[in-house]
C-alpha cells in the first residue's frame, strides 16, 4: 500500500469515527447494548487495520442467510481468501480475546465459508485461511491489534487444506 493509500485509509477512518461521535452526541446514533457497539467499534478498526497491511476486504458483517451466523471480515490476501473473525476488548483480561473462538464457533465459521465460496463465480476453490484479529480498545491507549493468520482449519485435528 503506497503512501497516499495509506494517507486515505487514515482519513476515511477519522472521518468515520467522527461522524459516529457528532452521531451519538446529537442524540441519532442508533442506541445498542455496550457490548455490541463495542464490536462494531472493534470491526471497524480492524477493517482499516488489515487495509493498512494490504488486504482487500471484500465483506464486512457477511450472512447466507439460511445459515445462522455471520463472517465479520472475508478479504482477500494476495490469492488467499480470508475468512477473519474479529475479537474486541476494552481491556487486557487473564484470558485474551482469541481464546473465545470455540469448537462451535469455529463450526459455524466453517459453515458460513463454505456458503460463501459456493456463491463465487470461479469453479474451482481459490485458497483459504481462517483468522482471529484481536483488537483491543483500550480507553486513552493506542489500538492494540493481534493478528493470528491460520489459526484453524477446514476440520479440528486434521490438515487445513482438507475440505471434508
């Protein structure tokens, strides 16, 4: 990414954040649990953050629809097509945020790729990778982003690449 991308990523993330402040303090932001605006807050940064490193993300917030869940981030990586979920905290806890993607979780995960990749004009399947990015908003702190690129696989206990 050239220096003037770099220099766009930064003010179109500025401009969101503060156009989401003047929302929230003239009363029109949409009012949601703490728990869930925190997320979005985290998806949002981690968005700009795997555009700094060069990703193109090609959905935020993804559902099939017929299948419960949904894909926070799926952005390409050079050939490799990304499946990322993102973790937010406000805090350094004991346990990180990573270690909340579950068995289930990751099953769901799985799912919603698979929906996904049906749905791509290609015939055949490009790469995957799934990714945990977490992000931590910690209050007066400079984001704080943990990127762990292929942490799990198509299947648990076996080879990433198998399908089935």
């Amino acid at each position: 990414m050239g220096w003037q991308e770099r220099i766009q990523n930064d003010c179109l993330g500025r401009l969101r954040a503060g156009l989401q402040w003047l929302a929230v303090r003239r009363g029109r932001s949409a009012i949601l649990p703490a728990h869930l605006a925190t997320g979005i807050d985290g998806e949002n940064a981690a968005f700009y953050y795997l555009r700094r490193k060069g990703y193109t993300v090609v959905a935020r917030r993804w559902s099939a629809g017929n299948v419960s869940g949904d894909l926070d981030l799926i952005a390409w990586d050079g050939p490799m097509l990304c499946f990322i979920e993102v973790k937010t905290r406000t805090a350094h806890d004991i346990a990180s945020a990573e270690v909340r993607v579950d068995s289930h979780k990751r099953t769901v995960l799985r799912r919603l790729a698979r929906q996904y990749i049906r749905q791509l004009p290609q015939e055949t399947a490009p790469p995957v990778r799934f990714d945990v990015l977490s992000v931590y908003l910690v209050p007066g702190q400079k984001n704080d982003f943990h990127h762990f690129e292929g942490s799990f696989g198509w299947s648990e206990g076996r080879d990433r690449d198998d399908w089935d």
